[in-house]
C-alpha cells in the first residue's frame, strides 16, 4: 500500500501492522550431543601426562572482580606506633 492509504487505514482502525521475526538455527563448530564440563585449572598432571592438549578450557575473565578488601584495618606498623604510644603515655 502506499504509505498515503496506510496512513488513513491506521487512523480508521482498520489497519494493524505486525513485525515478525525469525531465527535460522544451525548447527555450531562446537555442537555435541553430550554436555562436556570445561576445565576451569590447569595441574601438573595436565601437564606430566599431556591431556591438557585435548581439554577444553573456560575462557578466562579478565573483567572480573576480585574480593573486596576488608576495610577499616589500621596497617602492621601504625598498629605497633600506636601501642607504642600508649605505653610511653602510660609510663609518662
């Protein structure tokens, strides 16, 4: 339709318009019918017996975060300046 009479229909109602989509599924280079557990360490023995070249390795994530450190901690050596302190305010 041109766009002039699809304009009038849409204001009449008498017009809907759908959007569809589709996918094409096929299959992957990796496809398999069993589920394989991906090794997520690389041992020694890996390395001893030479399997290591036929598993599969998860990805590394580089983005990941680390643990949050533990905050509110005074550092070793202001720890001991401190007791330091006490004692000589206690002596004094």
């Amino acid at each position: 339709l041109p766009e002039h009479d699809r304009t009038e229909l849409k204001k009449r109602k008498l017009l809907l318009e759908v959007t569809l989509k589709s996918y094409l599924i096929r299959k992957g280079s990796a496809f398999s019918t069993t589920v394989t557990r991906q090794e997520t360490e690389l041992t020694p023995e890996m390395i001893a017996t030479g399997s290591w070249q036929q598993l599969s390795f998860k990805p590394y994530n580089f983005s990941a975060l680390g643990l949050p450190p533990a905050c509110g901690h005074l550092h070793p050596l202001l720890k001991v300046r401190s007791q330091l302190r006490q004692i000589f305010l206690e002596m004094g």
